[in-house]
C-alpha cells in the first residue's frame, strides 16, 4: 500500500512540474521550433525564388480568380487618367488628329508641290475671332466659325494632338505626354512658318514677320518654295514621331493612329 501511494505522489509531483514548467521556457521551446520552421521555409523560398508576399499576391488572384472567373494576370498598363476618360478623349480628338494627317500627305503635299500659295494660305488659317455678331447666335458663332478654320489650322489638327498628349498624365506630366507634346510644339513652329512664307509669297507680310517688317531681305518664290518643301520633310517627321510615342502602349481595343 506504502509503495502505491508513493507512486501516486511520484506521478503527481512529476505532472505539476510539467505544467508549472516557467512561461519563459514554454516560450522558448516555441521560438525553436518557429526558428526551425521559418529556417526551413528560406530554404524552400531560395530554392524555388518563390517570396511570402508574392505567395500572398498569388494567393489572392487565385481567390479572386475563382470568384469572379478567368482574368487575365498580365494586362497592360493603364492611362493615367483611366480607360475611360482615355476613350471619350480618343472619340473626340483622334478624328481630327487622322483626318490632318490625311489632309498632310495628300492635299497639302500637293499644294506644297504646285506652289500654290494662297491654297497653302487657306489650308492653315486660322477661324476668325468673336464677333458682336456671333453673340446673337445660339452657340455665339462657335461652329460657324469652326467650319472656317484651315483643313490643317492649329485650331483644328495640333490643338486636337496637344490635347489628346495630356490625356497620359494625372498630377505629374508623363514621359510619354511630354514625347507627343515635343513634337506637337515641332510640328506647330513649322505650320507658322509655313503659313508666314506663304503670306510673303503672296505679298502680304515681309521677311521680318510683318506688314512693316524691315531688316531682312524678302526671299524669292523659289527660295520660299525650296524652304516650303524643306518644313514640309521635317513636319512629316514631327508627325510620325507624335504618332510613334502616341501608339505606344495605347491598349489594344484601340486602333494605333496612322502614319503618315
């Protein structure tokens, strides 16, 4: 019976110090086997490159995936301003911005080559100014005035590309609007200079950039013409330039604009 009872207070004693065993040293038992598993784990991650928060990210495309149905994991980098501010801003420049790039190479080229200078004159005019008239119009003479605007005016081609370059950027200027803005500010120098021979080889404006311009000797005709020619190359450059920076990485659904 002694010896009974002194098993009994033997398994008692040994069973309260199990589980009086100190905190710390439970504590410390468990930072071993963490450390033990979390060594094992960098093994695994360096073997297989495979990082915890890319495990997580992956963890929840995956989630969201069966959820919502097949995504597509690599997609394109989105517009600043989003898809569709970028749609309605394509809608509403890039007919303009197509339609001078097909006045550019065709009719323009033409005239450029015929030396038809007061048809040069029209094709980058500008829309008159507000009258007191217009403000008795419904629209105040917007869309008359519009209408007279050149086929390749800055009102009507470059204004339509200086706006459409700005639709790729939100708070700061983007790389690519400030590519398409360069050439923009190219292609604009060089209608103005286009559209000041053009006067001096109608008689309108002198060399010197006026009516009373004085200083500088007035070209001939073939000397305007050569320098005509000579813009015309380099705008069509700027153009396809614009064009190269505007198509690249514009998303797929939309169609890539023309060159020249």
């Amino acid at each position: 019976m002694k010896l009974f009872v002194v098993y009994l207070v033997s398994l008692f004693v040994t069973a309260s110090s199990f589980s009086c065993e100190p905190q710390h040293r439970q504590q410390q038992r468990f930072h071993h086997v963490v450390l033990f598993q979390t060594s094992r784990r960098e093994e695994f991650d360096a073997h297989t490159s495979t990082t915890r928060s890319r495990f997580l990210t992956q963890a929840v495309i995956t989630s969201v995936a069966a959820s919502t149905g097949p995504i597509f994991l690599f997609q394109e980098p989105a517009p600043a301003r989003g898809r569709a501010t970028l749609e309605f801003a394509y809608d509403k420049y890039t007919p303009r911005i197509m339609a001078g790039g097909t006045f550019y190479k065709s009719q323009l080229r033409n005239m450029i080559a015929g030396n038809d200078f007061a048809g040069i004159k029209s094709a980058l005019a500008e829309p008159p100014k507000k009258s007191k008239e217009d403000r008795a119009k419904v629209d105040g003479g917007v869309t008359e005035r519009a209408s007279q605007a050149g086929q390749f005016s800055d009102s009507r081609v470059i204004v339509a590309m200086d706006l459409f370059a700005s639709q790729f950027s939100d708070n700061s200027i983007s790389p690519k609007t400030k590519a398409m803005k360069k050439e923009v500010d190219e292609l604009r120098s060089i209608v103005q200079t286009m559209d000041s021979l053009a006067k001096q080889a109608l008689g309108e404006e002198s060399a010197g950039g006026g009516f009373f311009g004085l200083g500088k000797k007035q070209p001939s005709k073939s000397e305007i013409s050569q320098k005509m020619k000579e813009l015309y190359i380099e705008g069509g450059t700027a153009w396809n330039r614009y064009v190269f920076a505007a198509n690249d990485g514009l998303p797929v659904t939309f169609n890539k604009l023309p060159y020249l």
